[in-house]
C-alpha cells in the first residue's frame, strides 16, 4: 500500500480491536485462527532485507553535478534514467535558451557509427559540451568531438578542441580573517625566538644578541604569535593535564590466538585538562609583560589569537570550562592591561562548537559575531574598539545555520538560515544574503524543503536542490543577485523505487510539545503492506543528543527505519526539546538535564499521531538508539516504564562521567551531583520489560564500560536483560548486519509476540 496514508479512515479501529483481543502476545496466534498472515513472517523479513539493496541507484533524475564552461554562463550534466539509459542536458544560463537534451542513445550510436564498437548508453561519457556561434552544440565524447544541432538532432564531426569544464563552487570562500604571523622569526626577519633548556630565548638574525626572556626552565611547549611591528610577541604557554587512558581486551585478535590489551586517551568530565595562556614578551624592554589573567583564568581553550594592524594590541576567544563563559579579551601591548571586548555569559552554556562564528574586519575596526542572547542564533556586527554593538545583522524568530561568506567590499554576509517560514517546517535549511547593517535581506531559495547550493565559478548562478522525506529532489537554476528563477532543471523520478516491493515513503506528523504551544516535528514510517484494520506496535527511533537535530529533512531512497517497519512496525522519529536548531530555549531543557531527552514531548507526539493513525498501538510501543540514543532509549525505560514496554539500546553513553569530555561538559557543565543524577546506571534498578544491551568491545567513541556498568547495576537489582557483546567491533555496532537482524528479532519476540520466521 503506497503513498495512501492521508486516506486512512478512522472508525475506532483501536478500540475495537483490543475488544476483540485480550493480550498483544496473542496477536500471533488468533491470526492464524483468522486465517490472516501474521506479522513479522518469512515474507516480511524478506522485503525488509531486501530494501536497502533493491532501492540503490533507483532514484532518476535525482543528481545535477553540472559541468561548467569556462566563461561561467553554460553548462552541462548527466541524468541517470530508468532502464540503465541516460542523457546530458545543456543548459545557456545567461540567453536563457532552456535546456537541450541530448540522449544517451544518441550518443552512443554516433561513437558505435564512428568506432565500430558497440556501445551502451549507460556507458557512455561526455567530457565536454559548449555552445558555438552558430548556436550549435560541442560536444566531447568517446575522445571524439561532435557538433550537434539542435533542430535536426544530428551530429557531425567537429575539428576544434573545447573548453575545459570545470565544477562549480559549494558555499563559502570571500572574506579571511587576517591573523597575526606565527612562527619563530620575527616579521621584520631580525629576529627568532627559540626553546632552550625549558627557557624562551630571543636571538637576533646576526647573531650579535641574545636574550633570555625566562630562566626557570619550566616552559615545556612554545608557539609564538609576533606583532606586525616585530616589537612584541606572544607565547601560549602550556601546562600538561592528566593524561587519561582507556583500557580494553580485545578477545578475538585476526592474526594471533591469544587475547591483547588495547589502550587509549580519553579524557573525561572532571578530569584535570592541559591549560595553555599567552604570555606577552616586549623585544624593546627585553623583558615579560605580565598580563593579569583574571579575565581568562579556567580555559577550556585559548584560540584564535590575532594582532591588531597597528600592533598596539591583541585579541584572543576565551572558552571557559564548563562552558558558560565565552568571550574576547583584549590585551594591551603596552602595560598587558587585559579587558573583556565581546563576551556571552548565558545563565545555561554557550554552544561553542555548532553555534561560534567570528569574523575580524581588518581596516574596518569591526568584528562580526555569532550570539544567542535574544534567544535566538543571529549574528551581530561589534565595533573592534570599543566592543559596542553597531548593528544588528539578522534578527527574528528564527536562527542562522551557519555563515558561508563574508565580504567586506560589498559589506554582506551570505548565510543559511532555519525558521524563517512559518508554513515550513522550522528545520528547513534555506540559503539567504544581507548587508552588514542588517539591511537588504535577499531570499536566495523559496522551495518549501531543505536545501543545498552549488554556485557557478563567477557566483552569478547556482543551482539549488531541495527535498523533504516526502518529496524527491527538485532542481532549479536561479540568480544570485535576488534569488530570482532561471529555470526549472529537473524533478526526480521515483517510479522505479515505487515498483520496489516493500518501499514506501515516510510521512511528516507535527504535534504540540509539553508547553502546549511549541510545535514538536516527527516522521512515521509504515509498513508497504499497512492494513488499517489491523493494529501495529509503534517503535521510537530516538536519538537526543544535544548538538543537532536527528528527525531527517531530505529525501533518501532509503531510510534505516525501513527495514524494521516492514516487519511489522509502526516506525516514529521526533526531535523533541532539548534538540538543537530550535530557539534557545527549546535547546537549554537539556542542561544538565540529559535524562530529559524530550521524552516530556515525544510520548504526547505519539499520542496525537496514533488519534489520527488508529492502528497505531500505543499500549505497546518500543524504542531503540545508538550512543546518546543507546543512552536516551534506556531511558525511556527507566523513567517511562508505563510508555516504553521493550528497548534496544546500542553502545549507549548511559553515564557522562564514562563518556568524552568536549561532549558531555558541552551539555552538562562541571562535574557535580546532576551528573550521578542523570546517569542510567543510578536508575538501572527501576527496570521493566524487555530490554537488549548492545555493544562493541573496542568501542573508542564510548567508553565500552558504559554499557558494562549498566550490567552490573542491573545484575545486582536482578533484572532480566539481554546482552551481545560482539568482538572486535567499535562504535556503532549494532548498525551491522548481524546486531539489526537481532533487533528486529527482539521486537517481533517481544512487540508482536510471535518467534520470528526468518526460515
């Protein structure tokens, strides 16, 4: 049953069949009494093993990779069609001719007419395309050239060589921040600086003076950032940590009997970390500058450091550990007078690695930076001497995704943003354009899905594509001045994915969060033989983790919750709060607070979808993740045990204190009593129902005692688990063949309750 769902009735299916049957377990077998085929049969097994490879290469028309000629206002790419056929399309961007198609089997009748060689059409490859003069096609193909016209379609030999093409651009280039010289040697060339004996040494060039800037040998590492003027340089100053090491038994070792240990570094919340400081020395008064360090005294990380033009200054990002602390300091060359120029001090932490951008505009005395103390991600133009904001540059419910360009000349920024339509959904990615003073915002794309850009060479053109789950690729030609269209490239074609057997496409469900106000966005995944009389287990695919947004925005011929779906199973994926993308506030639930993993606004979402999916059974619903979803899906089970009746948690960080430091004090700050709080192993004791544990042995993402501990607290509360352990396997384990098949088998067993027929 394909692309119907919207069609679905709802006559109180639910709950006439839970009148006619008293337990789920027995759903097995009053089928066959029925006399109707049974879920999780041989049969379904076999659609559901067979999509992933059935639905590879399926998907026509999907890929523009256009090939562009030299001069930037043509060209050309190649579409995949069904049957194995193909065709090139040429396109004139600038006279907007439109498109001229050219056939594969054209093209392979005139290279066979003219090599004697008998060629396919799918193995045909053009070099090169153009347009001459004459209005004629050039085309390169086989290492012959042809011309082509375009009224009579035919192709003559053609003598002159053509250009060569080139791919356009992804997002991105234009302005470079201007950092200071780093190195040894001084700009001016007359000095180098040196670690000797655990001291800096200053040595001019001539090699008449030498200077001792230390004499406690207590300088381990040396990076040296000079002045334009070579008058001053600074040293970032390194104290080791505690190094960290992780030890494993791999069991099974390929080449050699016996079993060997395997060790890592790996450092964890709380552990003691390497502090690196700049230290400011001055050549004229051959001495250290002391900087009072008050400003910057906790570092997680000291970077970006950069001197002013002038050389009375320098800047550098202070992160401070725990991330609640992120800032610019300044310090003067002349006395090591340190100020704080730009800071966020949020009463939450700053999302330093998806949400940090900087731009220093040299010669203009600006800095752009990237905030969320609206309560939303935008970006701000400061002036550099005076940290004062000037402007804003994007504002409005909504956030940027990220910055692909600057450019002073113009004064504009060219970024991606998310949110912005109200009708869309909020995660779409879109690509926009706006000047510094926050004036003159152009839309570059319109399409309601998520989108990518490819600019041409001379960025006067790109090609943008854009999809949802629920609708294939669509590619368009337009401007880069307004945005404007061009042309419309080309649609997918999805009709041999459509005539796969046990292929459907996903579909878009939004319900209202634990606020009551905030839209919560999800996708369900059915079975292509759906039955709306009959009921469904509901499985959660979850995964929480803080840094993103895990419900997928573009289409995919394949999605992994397919194979479990066809099973069998109603399949939901939802980004609840406490996921990244959103506004701050519907991020900052997660502050130490991961045990939270939005489950307050997935088991609503659940609810709602199975008011309009009566077949949806939501008396048995399962749910299963892979590391932070390994961690979130234990969860479920641990603090939702009337919701979740079976979860299949895959090498899950069920304690931050066992997992990476960068990550787990991204979310929940210093090390305190909230970590114990939130950690599986502490509630492992209020289990019930049916879990399976999955995990590699040398697992160096997570820690794999991780999932160790969880077993032990969970033997010593003398709870019934299961348990695969496999040899050798790293991170993401139960991604393999072998762990999915046991875990379609755990659901079946214990959501439909039937012994799997996989034979």
């Amino acid at each position: 049953m394909k692309d119907t769902r919207s069609g679905f009735s709802q006559p109180g299916i639910h709950g006439h069949w839970h009148g006619c049957f008293i337990i789920a377990r027995l759903a097995g077998f009053l089928a066959l009494a029925t006399g109707l085929p049974a879920q999780g049969t041989l049969e379904d097994y076999q659609r559901a093993s067979n999509l992933r490879k059935e639905a590879d290469g399926k998907l026509c028309r999907g890929k523009v990779e256009a090939r562009w000629v030299v001069g930037g206002s043509q060209f050309w790419y190649r579409n995949e069609l069904p049957g194995g056929r193909s065709q090139f399309v040429f396109v004139d961007a600038v006279n907007c001719r439109g498109k001229v198609v050219v056939a594969g089997e054209k093209v392979a009748a005139v290279l066979q007419r003219e090599t004697g060689r008998k060629f396919e059409p799918g193995e045909v490859n053009v070099e090169a395309m153009e347009l001459d003069g004459d209005g004629r096609i050039l085309v390169h193909a086989g290492g012959r050239a042809f011309c082509l016209d375009p009224e009579s379609g035919e192709f003559i030999r053609h003598s002159g060589k053509l250009s060569k093409p080139i791919k356009g651009s992804k997002p991105g280039g234009g302005h470079r921040n201007r950092y200071s010289r780093k190195g040894s040697v001084s700009p001016d060339r007359k000095w180098k600086v040196a670690l000797t004996e655990g001291n800096i040494i200053g040595q001019s060039l001539d090699g008449k003076t030498r200077i001792s800037f230390t004499d406690n040998g207590s300088v381990e590492k040396l990076q040296v950032y000079w002045a334009p003027d070579s008058r001053h340089f600074v040293a970032m100053q390194t104290i080791a940590g505690v190094e960290h090491i992780v030890h494993a038994v791999e069991s099974s070792p390929e080449k050699q009997l016996q079993p060997r240990l395997k060790s890592w570094r790996y450092t964890k919340p709380g552990d003691r970390i390497s502090i690196t400081k700049p230290r400011l020395f001055s050549l004229v008064k051959r001495r250290e500058i002391t900087i009072d360090d008050r400003l910057y005294a906790k570092p997680w990380q000291i970077d970006r450091l950069r001197w002013a033009l002038d050389s009375s200054r320098f800047t550098f990002i202070y992160n401070q550990r725990g991330h609640q602390v992120l800032r610019i300091v300044e310090v003067s060359a002349l006395d090591g007078a340190a100020r704080t120029l730009i800071e966020e001090i949020p009463d939450t932490f700053v999302n330093y690695f998806q949400k940090q951008f900087v731009a220093f505009l040299d010669g203009r005395e600006e800095i752009i930076w990237m905030s969320e103390r609206d309560g939303w991600n935008h970006l701000y133009l400061f002036d550099a001497r005076t940290g004062e904001i000037k402007s804003r540059i994007t504002g409005g419910q909504w956030v940027v995704r990220g910055v692909d360009r600057v450019d002073p000349e113009k004064q504009q920024v060219w970024f991606r943003a998310c949110g912005m339509d109200g009708d869309q959904d909020p995660y779409h990615v879109h690509f926009c354009r706006i000047n510094f003073d926050g004036s003159g915002l152009v839309r570059l794309t319109e399409g309601d899905g998520t989108h990518d850009v490819r600019y041409s060479p001379d960025r006067r053109f790109f090609i943008d594509r854009y999809s949802r789950v629920d609708l294939p690729p669509v590619h368009e030609l337009r401007r880069s001045d307004d945005g404007g269209l061009v042309c419309r490239l080309e649609e997918a074609d999805i009709s041999q994915l459509q005539a796969i057997e046990g292929w459907s496409m996903p579909q878009r469900f939004t319900a209202k969060g634990r606020d009551g106000k905030t839209d919560i966005w999800g996708v369900i995944h059915f079975p292509s033989n759906l039955d709306p009389s009959r009921t469904y287990p509901v499985i959660e695919k979850i995964y929480a983790g803080p840094h993103g947004q895990y419900v997928p925005k573009r289409f995919y011929s394949f999605f992994t919750a397919m194979d479990l779906a066809e099973i069998g199973f109603v399949v939901v994926v939802i980004d609840g709060m406490g996921t990244n993308w959103r506004s701050k506030a519907f991020l900052d639930v997660c502050w130490k607070n991961l045990k939270d993993a939005g489950f307050p606004d997935r088991i609503p979402w659940i609810r709602e979808a199975a008011k309009k999916y009566s077949f949806m059974d939501i008396s048995n619903v399962g749910i299963y993740g892979g590391s932070a979803g390994g961690q979130n899906a234990l969860g479920g089970m641990l603090f939702y045990p009337g919701f979740y009746k079976a979860a299949a948690a895959d090498c899950g960080c069920h304690d931050n204190r066992m997992d990476k430091i960068h990550w787990n004090e991204g979310w929940m700050g210093l090390m305190g009593p909230h970590y114990a709080e939130n950690s599986n192993v502490t509630h492992a004791h209020k289990l019930e129902g049916k879990l399976l544990l999955t995990v590699g042995e040398l697992d160096t993402n997570v820690d794999p005692a991780s999932t160790m501990q969880v077993v032990d607290a969970l033997i010593k509360a003398d709870k019934d688990f299961d348990l695969v352990v496999v040899p050798g396997a790293g991170h993401g384990v139960g991604e393999t063949p072998y762990l999915r098949r046991r875990r379609q088998d755990f659901f079946v067993r214990n959501l439909l309750g039937v012994e799997p027929r996989r034979k």
